[in-house]
C-alpha cells in the first residue's frame, strides 16, 4: 500500500466516522448524547481539516466547534429538560 493509498483510506475513514456521528446527533432522544456526538463530529471534521494541509481551520473548529459550542448547548441543556420529547 502506497502513502498516497493510506492517506485516503483515513479520509475515508475519517468520512464513515463525521457521516456516523452526524446521525448519530440527529436520532438521539437524549439531547446530552446529541451534543457529545455532534462535538464529536466536530473533532474529525477537525482532523479532517488537518489532513487536508489546513491546520489553522482546523484549530479553529476545534476549539469553537468542539469546545465552546458544546459547552455553550450543554449548559443550555441543563437549565432545561435533558430529553427529547416527542
């Protein structure tokens, strides 16, 4: 396997991860669970934005996408109720 293989068979995987994890945020009930998947979204589309030779974006989407952002909707969740409800 070439470099240039593997590079792209961790995008790749990096890719089913952001994909898994954004579907994830979106059928959870548990609006907890949501937020820590979708901050967890954010780390690999963090990476990914490494990858890809953009390190300044991806420190900014980690640190505003993953960090604050969360942080931001899990106090959010806490001052109201912690489930979805249908």
């Amino acid at each position: 396997m070439t470099p240039l293989q593997l590079d792209m068979a961790i995008q790749f995987i990096i890719l089913i991860g952001i994909l898994l994890t954004a579907y994830l945020t979106i059928t959870y009930k548990d609006l907890l669970s949501a937020a820590l998947a979708s901050a967890g979204m954010s780390l690999l589309l963090s990476l990914e934005f490494y990858m890809l030779h953009a390190p300044d974006v991806a420190i900014a989407e980690a640190a505003v996408g993953a960090g604050v952002a969360t942080a931001i909707i899990v106090y959010g969740i806490s001052k109201t109720s912690r489930w979805e409800e249908v």
